[in-house]
C-alpha cells in the first residue's frame, strides 16, 4: 500500500514538473538579445529580421502610448519573440497550454514583460501584419500593467485593440450579439475571445474616446476604476449608452 502512494505520489510530481518546466524562464536557450532605445528584444537567430522590425514599430508607438496613458519609465520594456505558437503557449501556460491554446492566440504579457509569436510563423489565423499589430497591442498591456494591475479585461482589451489600430471589420458588429454587462465583466481569456470582446471592446473603447476622450479612461485607471468620478456615470449606463452607440456608429 505505501509503495502504491509512493508511485502515486512521484507521478503527481513528474506531472506538475513537465507541466510547469517550460514557464520557469520565458528566454529559449536559443535566444539571443538586441536593445533599441526603449526595448530589449530576445528572440531566436531565425527571426532576428523581423525581431528588429518589431523594435521599430514598438519605437514609433511608444511615444503615443505613453502620452496617451500619461505614461512615463525609463527602463526598457522586454519582448519575447517565439519562433512557433507552441512554444508561445508552453512559456504563458506550461505543457498543457500546447494543447488547450486557441488558434488565434499569438500574443500575451507576463507584467511588464511582453510575448509574441514571430510574424515569420503566426499560425493559421494571423498574418505578419495583424502580428506586428498585437506587438503594439501587448505593449499597451504592459503599461495599463504598471499604472493599475487589477484593471479589467473588458477596459484593458479595449484600450489595447484601440491604442493598436485594431479596427474590426464593421460587418462583424451588431447590437443584437454584442456582450451582455455580465459579459463584459468576465476575466476569462477564452469566453472573452469567444464572446467577440476583442472586437466589442474596441467600439467601447471608441465610444468612451468620442463621449469623453481617453484622458477620462486614464483617470479611471488611476483612481480605483471609479466610474462615476471618471465619466459622471455609473460602469452600467456607460454601458447602455454604448449600446446606442452601436446602433447609431454600426
């Protein structure tokens, strides 16, 4: 009986080990680094082309960004370019994420560090445009990370999709399927994709720029997400008034 708890047990182990291994350290053992002026870039000699080519984009964005989201820091951002989605998904999520990981997952931050396929290599629902996009869209997230780590997804995804110039097609937007309020709220990565919220979150984000301007959205990350203080209106009107909003923009 104990030597059955004792295999048990040292499978368990072997288990939590192979799944967690690959998320102890985000760097491959073959990557090498470059810095820019506010980016140290790590990637893997194959992509060294299209991993300088992100240090420009994310240099011409920074300045924006940052102004935008009355931003400052004067380290350098660190970007984690993977050669293939699977090894993206295994360094956020560990073995199992290499199979639960959707298709359309090409990009993620870990604080204030971001990942991101290579463009080379996005897999089968992505270009090396829309890639070199979520470059800037995981840059928003590292920097909504520092000013407010607990805002949430529905605000955080909108801001970065928007920052990013990731305007949905407007034929994928209508009322009638647009996220509930209860919807809006949820922190689950996959619902939150699958609910349409990165195109949805985009309009939101648009509303509250052409009702308010984002310096409003900038307030509201800095003081507690207290809606009413932000906009003079509770996270629930804002939201029916969106939904007018779609109505009458889409």
């Amino acid at each position: 009986m104990r030597k059955n708890w004792y295999y048990a047990i040292l499978i368990i182990v072997l288990l939590t080990v192979t799944q967690i291994y690959p998320m102890l350290n985000v760097k491959t053992v073959d990557m090498v680094s470059e810095e820019t002026e506010h980016f140290l870039l790590n990637f893997e000699e194959v992509d060294r082309l299209v991993a300088l080519e992100i240090g420009q984009v994310l240099e011409a964005k920074k300045a924006d960004i940052d102004r935008t989201l009355n931003f400052e820091n004067d380290g350098k951002t660190e970007v984690y370019i993977y050669p293939d989605q699977g090894t993206l998904h295994g360094k956020k999520y560990g073995m199992v994420g290499k199979i639960i990981a959707p298709e359309w997952y090409i990009g993620d931050n870990i604080g204030e560090q971001v990942l991101l396929v290579s463009p080379s290599n996005p897999g089968p629902m992505h270009s090396y445009e829309s890639v070199m996009l979520a470059a800037v869209h995981e840059y928003v997230h590292t920097v909504v990370y520092q000013i407010n780590k607990k805002t949430p997804k529905w605000i955080n995804e909108g801001l970065a999709v928007y920052l990013a110039e990731q305007q949905p097609d407007s034929n994928s937007i209508n009322k009638i399927y647009a996220p509930s309020f209860k919807d809006t709220r949820t922190n689950n990565p996959i619902k939150f994709g699958n609910m349409g919220g990165y195109e949805y979150s985009y309009t939101y984000m648009r509303f509250l720029d052409s009702q308010f301007g984002l310096e409003a959205v900038s307030t509201l990350l800095r003081n507690g997400l207290d809606y009413e203080a932000a906009f003079g209106y509770t996270e629930e009107e804002l939201y029916e008034m969106w939904i007018v909003y779609l109505e009458k923009v889409y």
